[in-house]
C-alpha cells in the first residue's frame, strides 16, 4: 500500500484550492464586478472563502483516507465523496451568513455548492486512482501486452 495519507491529504488541497478558485469567479461573476475593484474583490472573495472553507480539507482528507482504506467501489466512494462535500459547502455558506454584514449575499450557498461540486469533478480521477490504484484496463492491457511478448 502506497502512500494514502499523502495522496489523500494533496487531493484535499487541490479540491480545496479549486473550490477556492471557482468560488471566487463565481462570486465576483454574480456581483457584477467589472469596475476598478475588481482586483479588491476577488482578493476578499478568496481569503473569505479560504478562511471559511479551511475546515473541509480536514473533512476530505480524514474522507478519503478512510475511503482509500477500506476500497469501496468507486460509484459508492464518489457518491459520498459529493455528499459530504456539497454538505460542507453549504456548511461554509451557512456559517457565512451567521454574520451580519453579509445577509445580501443570498448566492452564497449556490456559488458554495458550484465550487465544491466542481473542485471534486476536477479531481475525479485521482480519487480514482487513489481508491483503485491499479486500473483493471491497464491491467487488461498489460497482460494482453505480456501475451503478445510472449508469442
């Protein structure tokens, strides 16, 4: 067995600087912002998103390791893999309004859930192959090459 926890732990950061990326496009696309601010926003934007978001990849690294451990098929591992992580954006966006400067934010929650959504869709395969880390087609095809080698 390879390095799951460090496999796991560099896919959670990925899933959650992605999020952090599109949360922050998403948001400043649905502010309207194309002014001088622009730069100012999508700052704000990514270091709230960042702060509020921080406690996920401790959510998905503890997710996938355990997932990498027990092996799961993938269908059932991506199934709460997107659970877990539309939850947690929702999460985030919910404990964004707590604040009160912040009610008229309402997009919140969508541009949340969009980031996750496709954060975790961006890194699909390497969940995959941290799951599964042989893919039963290149064992295919290794044996097949193996066979012609042979002959």
């Amino acid at each position: 067995m390879e390095d799951i926890i460090g496999k796991s732990l560099w896919i959670a950061i990925k899933i959650w600087l992605i999020a952090i990326i599109f949360n922050t496009l998403i948001g400043a696309f649905f502010l309207g912002e194309t002014s001088n601010m622009l730069f100012l926003v999508l700052i704000f934007g990514a270091v709230c998103a960042a702060m509020f978001s921080f406690p996920v990849v401790v959510i998905l690294f503890v997710l996938l390791a355990v997932l990498a451990k027990l092996r799961y098929s993938l269908v059932k591992s991506m199934t709460i893999i997107y659970i877990t992580g539309l939850i947690c954006a929702l999460s985030c966006g919910w404990i964004f309004f707590r604040y009160e400067g912040y009610r008229e934010f309402s997009f919140i929650f969508f541009t949340a859930s969009l980031s996750g959504i496709l954060a975790i869709l961006t890194q699909t395969n390497a969940i995959r192959r941290l799951i599964f880390p042989k893919n039963i087609l290149d064992e295919l095809l290794n044996t097949e090459q193996k066979e012609t080698e042979l002959v």
